[in-house]
C-alpha cells in the first residue's frame, strides 16, 4: 500500500478544518453549557471545569480524526 501525495494533502487541509470546526463547535456548546451551570461549591466548579476541559479535548480530536480521513480519501480521488 502506498502513501497518496494527493490524500496527504487533503488530510493536511482536512486537519485544519478539524481543528477550526472543532474548536469552533467546543466553544459553542462550552458557553451555552456555561449558562446552564449550576455549580453551587468550589467542589461543583472544579468538577464542572475538568468536564468543560474534557468535553473540548474530545471535541477537537474527533473533529480532527474525522476531517483528516475525509481530508485523505477526498484527496485519493483526485490523483
């Protein structure tokens, strides 16, 4: 199996699409998960924060996992 010039592009230009649309969408939901919080201890706030963090770590990595293999296999129909 040989490696793509073409799909390697794409996978490069489909990770950065991953990590805009990523972060774009972590920050959406964070600030409207934000509003919804009801954190009453400093115990609350720090469970909410690591929750907050996670859920963006994920975010952005599925994202860029995604986007990088559509990235490839756009970019091996065009060789």
């Amino acid at each position: 199996m040989t490696v793509s010039p073409a799909g390697m592009i794409g996978a490069a230009i489909g990770i950065f699409i991953g990590v805009i649309g990523g972060r774009v969408v972590a920050f959406a939901l964070e600030r409207r998960l934000r509003l919804l919080d009801r954190s009453l201890t400093a115990e609350e706030q720090a469970s909410f924060e690591r929750k907050i963090a996670l859920m963006r770590r994920l975010i952005v990595g599925i994202d860029i996992v995604t986007f990088a293999a559509v990235g490839y296999w756009a970019g091996t129909l065009f060789e």
